[in-house]
C-alpha cells in the first residue's frame, strides 16, 4: 500500500466514525415519541343504587288513654307546605368520546360518570354541555355551572 491508499483508507474510516457518532447524538436530541392509543377497552358501569323504604303503620289500634279504637289515615303525595330536599349536585366536567360525551357529576358526594337521559340517585340528566347541565329530581329542574 502506497501512503496515498492508506491517506483514502483512513480518511474513508474518519467519515464513519464521525458518521456513527453524529447519528447518536441526533436520536439522543430527537428521541422518537411513542404512540399512545387513546381509546380504552374498559366499560364503565355505572352503579345502580337501591333504596328501599319500609315504614310500619297499624290503622286501627286501641288508645290505651281513652280505650276507644281509633283509626290513623295516611295522607299520600306532598302537600305545597312540604319542601322536596334537592340532593347536592356538583357539575366537574366533561369526557369526549366517539359519538356520545360523557359528564362527571357528584350527588351527595358520590361521583359518578353520566351520559344525556341517565339517572343516579334519583336524579336524571336532561341537558349538558361542556360549561352547564340540566338534571331532575322528583319533579324538580335545576341549572347547574361548571365548578371550577
């Protein structure tokens, strides 16, 4: 080997080298992003809560005072003197999906994940958007704000 041969040799080995390093340090400075699937495969399911009410009445019973049968009667509905009690709703915001949004709403402290025309507790979603919903209870509607 003349030292013109040996010159293009090393000359050739120097250019790979700086090659290798300068591709590292541009994957170093650009490191690739991983995609992230961003549908979930879990199903929500909402809880459904029962609540019964019993009460126990007797209509005919002896006053042991006065030693006459006396019969109760039970008024049925609520009266205009009466106030429905409005359970405590709080609006905390929205999840978009594919076709239907999804809201995220507390009643008496318990979160839950509603879509338009679901209930909980009683209380049903009429309306939403991403700034107010509309829910129902017992016959009652009320507006409710985002909270911040």
């Amino acid at each position: 080997m003349t030292k013109k041969q040996k010159t293009y040799l090393l000359l050739t080995l120097v250019i790979i080298i700086w090659g290798f390093i300068g591709i590292y340090i541009y994957k170093y400075l650009n490191p690739d992003i991983p995609l992230v699937n961003a549908t979930s495969k879990v199903k929500f399911t909402p809880k459904k809560v029962i609540s019964k009410q019993t009460t126990f009445t007797i209509s005919k019973y002896r006053d042991p005072f006065l030693g006459k049968i006396v019969a109760t009667t039970q008024k049925t509905g609520i009266s205009k003197d009466q106030k429905v009690d409005f359970p405590q709703v709080i609006y905390h915001g929205s999840i978009k999906g594919n076709r239907k949004n999804a809201y995220i709403i507390s009643i008496n402290n318990q979160q839950e994940i509603l879509k338009v025309g679901q209930s909980f507790q009683q209380v049903k979603l009429l309306q939403a958007n991403s700034k107010r919903i509309i829910v129902r209870c017992k016959s009652i509607t009320k507006s409710i704000s985002l909270q911040q």
